[in-house]
C-alpha cells in the first residue's frame, strides 16, 4: 500500500536555466530546471534526479493591438515546477525512485477591442506519459479518486493521480476609469484519473481592483 513518507532528502540545490530574446514580432523564451530526488532513512538511500523543459512564443497581432502566446512544457520528476502533478514515488519493492512524466501545452489569445476594453481567451492541456511512475500509481490503488473509508480514518482516499487534464479561461478586463479595472472570468475544466475517471470544474471569477500611483 502507498504511504506518504516524510524522508525526503536533498542535499543539492535547484538548477535553473533561462534563455529570452524579443523580437520585433514578439519574443521567445527556453528554460530548463533539474532538481535532486532522494530518500534517506534506516532503510533506504536512494535518488535520482528530476527534469523539466519549456518554451513559449508570444506575437504580436494587428500592429501589437492583439498577442497570441503558445507554450509547451515537458517534465520527468519536475514536481512542484509542472502543475498538478506529483512528481515522484518511492518504489520499495524494487528500491529505487519513479517519476513521474508529463507535458503540457498553454495557448492564449489577447483581444483589444479598446483603450479601455480587452478579452482573454486561454486553454491548457497536460497528460501523464505511461512509464514505471503510473503503473506504480495503478498497482498501489492511487488511480481512482474514489471514497473508500471514513475521513478521518486509515483507507480513506480523496485523490487519484491524474491521466490528462485540461482548462478554459475567457475573460475580460474594463478600465472605466484611470487606474480601475474592472474583471470577469469564466472556468471550465476536466481532470480524467488513471482509471478513467472525470470529474468537471465550472467557475466564474469577479474582479474590482483600484491601482494606487
């Protein structure tokens, strides 16, 4: 059975890369991150490192009016740098340390109808890969999401480790005045498990925000 254990143990520090450059119709930006991944206890002494890649691209459209951005981000025990993922399990049976492997895409889309009035329209997908990470998920019943138990005591189970999700933002922002904004958004989303199970997110966000010179 999985367990959450608390023996996490890095001794060397996150590495970051970042490499940006703008252009006239737009700008690109490469980045990369590697993190140590490692358990120490009377038992175990084990590690292994953790990946994760990204770039993303933002043009300019009617004469820098409108932006159209586009992002793919890959990772392998990224963790905490990749959303909604877990990053990592430790195997027991077979000593050793499973990551997990994910890549997502971002595409955004900027509206300006006015000085005073813009749209936002964004959509994100991410999917876990197939490797030793999920299968160690799905053999140690973390793929189901279902209840089983009682809050509270041992066998509840509230997650499950996801499959593939993805995200809807349409929104806009109105300044009817110097230094207000004024904001409305709708979400949509969808998470699918392991085990196939989906489960939906609908929300609506308001804004009033006064910026203070």
């Amino acid at each position: 059975t999985a367990t959450v254990i608390k023996d996490g143990f890095s001794k060397q520090p996150d590495l970051v890369g970042r490499w940006d450059k703008g252009f006239e119709w737009g700008n690109v930006s490469l980045r990369g991150v590697t993190q140590q991944l490692k358990v120490v206890n009377n038992d175990f002494n084990v590690s292994k490192r953790g990946y994760g890649l990204g770039a993303t691209t933002l043009c300019k459209l009617r004469g820098g009016q409108d932006s159209l951005s586009l992002a793919v981000t890959w990772g392998n025990g990224a963790g905490r740098y990749f959303n909604y993922i877990e990053g990592a399990f430790l195997d027991k049976d077979n000593r050793k340390i499973v990551t997990e492997r994910s890549v997502g895409l971002v595409a955004g889309y900027q509206f300006k109808q006015s000085d005073t009035l813009r749209y936002n329209l964004v959509g994100g997908w991410q999917r876990s890969m197939t490797n030793d990470f999920t299968k160690f998920a799905q053999a140690n019943g973390l793929d189901t999401g279902s209840l089983t138990g009682t809050l509270g005591q041992a066998g509840f189970q509230q997650f499950a480790i996801n499959r593939s999700l993805y995200q809807i933002h349409a929104g806009l922002i109105y300044n009817p005045v110097k230094n207000v904004d004024l904001g409305a958004e709708y979400i949509f989303g969808r998470r699918t498990t392991l085990a196939n199970e989906k489960g939906d997110l609908s929300r609506v966000n308001l804004m009033a925000r006064y910026t203070f010179n």
